[in-house]
C-alpha cells in the first residue's frame, strides 16, 4: 500500500504476461517468443492470431480449423448495416468501428457465460467469441467505405485468405497478390505489442468480466485517440505538407532546428530500429520496383527516409512502422482514415489474447488515487453562496 | 521502475485527484469535499454533477445556465433511434448504451479539439460535451424500454428537471413526486465513487485524447461488466429466490452456513454502513409507508435486512447501496435490466469529471508487464510441427 505515484502508470507492472516481449536494446519484437521479423516472413494474419490466442504455432489441422471459422464469420447481419447507413458519412471512422462492434454484441451475446469465474476457463466460449470479433471487424471496415460513400458494401467472400477478402471487399475486385502480401505482413506486424494504452484498456474492462464486444469496443475507443493510434495518418498529412521530393531535405532540416514532430520518427520502446520498420521498408523497396511510375509523395517519402537515416539514425532515431505503413497504405490507395480502423482489425489479435490472459487469472482493476482535493466542506443554500 | 508487482493495481496509486474522496472508518463519501448525505438531502442531480465537472457548488446564474442547456440537449436525432430500432429486443441493454453512446460521437463530433496538448485548457468545449453526453444518456435509457417492446419513444420535455424527465419518458406519464425524490437522490448517490474500474477505464481511454464519446462508452463497457455494476440486479434475483418474507432468516443463516455470497451486503472500501445506502434505507422505509400494500417482495427485502443487520452488523457487514436501490428501483416498476444502464446515467458526471481532470494534468497510461513467456523460439515449417 505504499507503492509511488507514477504518473501513467510508468514503469509500474500492471500484469504478468506471456504473449509478447519487447528488446528494445536489440529492436526485438517477438510474439509468443517468435521474432516478428520472422512471422512477417513466412507466417499468416490467420496462424498470427492463433499463435497469440492459443499460445503455440498451430498444427496443420488447428490452423486449417480455424481459418474456415474466419471464413464461416464474415458476414454481416443486414441490422448491422443499417446501423453503419443511420451513421453520419462524416463521421469518423474509428467512431464507427466503436459503434458497429458494440452493436454485434447485442446479436451474439455471450455475457451469461462471464459470470462466477468460470469465464477464464471456458476456453472453447472464448475462441469462438474471439472468431466472431476478428472475422467482423474487417467486414465492418471494408463495408463502411462503401456505405459511407452511398454504395451497397461489397460482400465477402469464403474462398480468400483473410487479407485478400478485406482488399477484395474494400476495393470491390481481385487484389494484387503484392498488395495482399504487404496487407497480410502489415495485419501480422500490429497485430500486438505489449501493454499499450487500448491494450490496457481491454484489460481493465475485460476484468469485470463484460462481454468481449463490450472490451474490444473499449479498446478501440481507446486506440483512436490521437496520441495512441494515428500517427501514419499523421506520416501523410506530413508529407503532403513537405509537397516535392526535392524539399524533403530542406524541410527536415528547418523542423530539426525548430525542434517540432516528425512523424513516424523514433519510438520510445527501441534504442535502435523498430523491427516492424524494417519489415516494411523492405517491402516499401518491394512495391516501388514494381510500380512504372513512382508517385511523387513516394519519392518524397523516400528522400526524407534518406535525410532522417542521415541526420537521426546516429542518435537511434529511425522510421518507425507508422512511417512505412503510411506510405504503403497511400501507395496501395486506401483511405487516410482507414489508417487506424485497419490497425484495428489487427491488433484485435492482441487485445483477445489479453481478454484471454486476464480471464485466466482475474482481479478486477482498482488503483487507488492520492486525494488532493478539499477536506470536508459545509453545503450552503443557494442565498449564501 | 522497481515497482511492485500488484494484482489489479491494488493500493497502486494511479492519479491524483480532487473530486471525491472515501474515509471507509468513519463511512463518509463526499463529492469535492461535499457529504453524500446531505448532497443527496439538499442537492439535485443538475446541481451535483456540475459541483463534479467544475469543482464548486454552482451559482443560482451557474446552475441555471447549465440547467438550461441540458434541458436542450435532451432530445435525439432520428437516426439514433432508428440504430436503435435495428438492435435486438432480446439484447442487453447496457451493450445497446454502449452503442448508442459510441454513434453520439459520429454526430456530435469534436475530436479535432483534441490533439497536441491544447484539449486539457479547453473548458468550453469539455464543457459543451459534457452537457451533450449527461442529457442524452437518460433520453437514450427511457427510450430503449419502449423501442425494445416494439413502441415509439416517449419525446423528452424541457419543462422537467433531469430525474422528472426521465421517469416521465420512461412511463409516459406524469411522474410521482416522491419517485421523483427517489430516481434524483439515487442520481445524485451513484454519479461518483473515486477510481473504480469503469472510471480507470475512462481515464486510460481519455489519456490517449480519445473523444468523450469513445471514453464514455469504454466506462459502460467496463461498468456492464457482472463484477462492477448489476450488483443491485442480483438483489432482485436473489429476494425473487427467497420467495415469501418468512423465509427470510432461515435462507440467510443456510446461505452464510455455505458463506455464499449474499448480494448487496457489505462493501470493500467501508468498514461501516455505506453513507449511501443509509439515505436509500431511509427512502425505502418513507416510499413504504406511502404505498398502501406492500408487496411481498418489498416485505421479504425489510426481513432480509433486519436479519442481515442482526447477524452481519457486528462484523462490519451491512446492506449496502445495490441492496436498496435494487429494492427501491423494483418498487418503483423499473425493469431490472435497466438498473445499469440507470447507474451509468449518472455516474456518467464522475466518468466526465474524471476525464477532465485527466486531461488538465494528461499523461498517456501505459504501464508495464512482467514477462512471463517464452525466450526466442524458432519459427517451424508446418510439416515439422
């Protein structure tokens, strides 16, 4: 009862937990003790969930199981939809994966089960929640593009990888197997990263044992906020403000002397490169050999590459992955504020595997507060005040 | 960074705040240094929650204007009722809050305030949404009780005061007086009880500046949580399991023979009776003797609390908040189901008070973990696994 006031809880436990691990000395991201660098490589969206739900990389059977669960989940009550149509077109789009998520647990239920602790034993009532939440969110996301914009969504279809039915959906034809393959690394690379503010988030709802349409709408509130998630879409605001490739240098310099933000520069977690960036700039390489003809924000993307690596890389500060899965996703034509919705619909992953966690082992949240405010203060009629 | 590890945060000081404060020896729960007891005999709802926002009992001018705009800001837009109307009847209603809350923010808007820092000095705006939020909260309670049976809502009218307007959208009638008294002094009671689970919820979501709307729905997320708020709908459970006021005694002295738990008795931050629950026992004696016949569930909830009284008082073990309003919320027609979403109306003034306090002084939560996982792994082809 002693313990020091932090303020944000810095550098104070809040669990114990065995899903992911940061080396920030060595810029080392595993999940369940696999190198991230690793999973973006040869792994899947699919066996990446299930390796941080389930603990283990999945046998052939265990992952062929629940890939056609993902599959048997994607559609959408039309209810659903009609909620998305009542919703205002310029509304914002994280607001919008709030409300359709917290509205699924209306139509698929579950809390019963949460009740007396018995919750974290029900593993079976736990996959298959955490199936139904996955598989939605990105329906919900690729059809909120086109309802937004007036159209009928695009269905899904249940014969495509989970990253090629969200590029299909969205776009609403066959996508290019480049695209799919830097969308699936991108889903495997945010899909988790310790404990987080929305993370945390999820953690703390899910441990008064609410329903998980109820933790996963928490968390997504949690990480729209522009200080959590956000920041590549601040990575093109930028480079759409720095115009041509040839003022990247320029203009890097005179933010450097002014001491302002460079977005999707540095992290707090890594002394050295992020791991995650390193992955998508190989493929950001990758996708600009196979385009003719690069665009003129991607040229400037990489020219302040350039001059950041130059000027910051020696003070182990480097791109980070909101960098690169900025340029990416601009590259790859998706909207700006579909940014965060889509870095949702990955790090859902790694919200479940920590409702599960929690689940497993629960006390229900409650810090305590160092009062600084008024001792006991005398009520006074309205004529006295 | 040498902290200790505590389950739940326990004893761990997450902030430090000025907005209500606990003294479990001596029973005492005071707002801004204000006692519940008599906030709740002298005070209303309105005045209550605008002595949470700014920190001061308000001015007649102060009250007034505030009054004034809650009054404006009470009805809803079509198409929120028309999301509400495409959810299940069969749905909880605390999953309905959190969606219809998280589409507020759609047409309500605001983020854009919300950024680099400036959020914490904006007053006005985290004023304004405040008001938005408080007003239609109950508007969306008393509404959903008549579109879940399949019958357009009652309108809201601006010539009640805030716990009038709710008993009368939610009746559609003239509301007793004495219900009234009751609905606003249990507002007035449930709107704030330091750092709880949902209000931590708040305060994580918050501190990425998330919108109010995505932190409030976070804070019902975790309030629907069993282990949080619905305490007083298993009272109503539990007296329905009892069945006849005789049976009263003997089913308490086999339940703590089975030390099972006896919902609505004793809470852990008080050591004495909840101040809370000895001005609902009070109502409940006074709303007892104005009915002509009592029921028999009202006459078995008076035995069950002589009984616990006689045999748990001693211990240091009373009735507490959820064991009245339970009772009195069931005397008084509510649904029990409604019992939440009723202590989210007004315990929704903390959550925002909190939010502000948060963002006067922010400071992203982001805790740590203790890792407990596996070290590296090699990543295995599927045929070696």
């Amino acid at each position: 009862m002693t313990s020091e006031y932090l303020p944000g809880l810095a550098g104070v436990p809040a669990t114990k937990s065995n899903i992911s691990s940061i080396n920030g000395e060595k810029g080392i991201l595993a999940y369940r003790g696999y190198d991230i660098r690793e999973l973006a490589e040869k792994s899947t969206f699919e066996e990446t969930a299930l390796l941080l739900l389930d603990g283990h990389l999945p046998t052939e059977p265990e992952l062929e199981d629940f890939d056609q669960q993902l599959r048997a989940e994607r559609r959408l009550k039309y209810r659903i939809r009609s909620i998305m149509k009542n919703l205002p077109t310029s509304g914002r789009s994280m607001e919008m994966l709030q409300t359709a998520v917290a509205s699924l647990g209306m139509f698929y239920g579950g809390e019963e089960v949460l009740s007396d602790g018995i919750a974290g034993n029900d593993v079976e009532y736990i996959h298959s929640m955490s199936v139904k939440i996955i598989s939605r969110m990105s329906t919900i996301v690729a059809m909120w593009e086109h309802i937004r914009n007036g159209y009928d969504p695009v269905e899904p279809r249940d014969d495509l990888t989970h990253a090629e039915n969200f590029l299909y959906m969205l776009e609403g034809k066959d996508p290019d197997p480049l695209k799919v393959k830097i969308m699936d690394a991108c889903l495997v690379l945010h899909a988790e990263h310790t404990i987080n503010a929305s993370t945390f988030a999820a953690m703390v709802c899910g441990s008064t044992l609410a329903s998980p349409f109820l933790v996963i709408a928490a968390a997504i509130g949690t990480l729209a906020g522009p200080l959590h998630g956000g920041a590549n879409e601040r990575v093109v605001e930028m480079l759409k403000e720095i115009g041509r490739p040839e003022n990247a240098s320029a203009w890097l310099d005179n933010k450097l002397a002014k001491k302002e933000v460079i977005w999707g520069m540095g992290h707090r977690e890594y002394k050295t490169k992020d791991p995650r960036a390193i992955v998508l700039q190989k493929m950001m390489v990758e996708w600009g050999e196979t385009q003719g003809n690069l665009s003129s924000q991607f040229e400037t993307a990489l020219r302040l590459e350039e001059a950041c690596e130059a000027r910051l890389g020696p003070k182990g500060v480097y791109p980070n992955v909101d960098y690169y899965s900025g340029i990416l996703y601009t590259e790859m034509g998706i909207p700006t504020d579909l940014f965060t919705p889509i870095f949702a619909i990955s790090r859902v992953a790694g919200w479940l595997a920590h409702w599960r966690e929690q689940l497993s082992d629960n006390r229900i949240f409650r810090p305590t507060q160092i009062y600084t405010g008024n001792e006991s203060q005398c009520y006074l009629d309205m004529d006295k005040r």
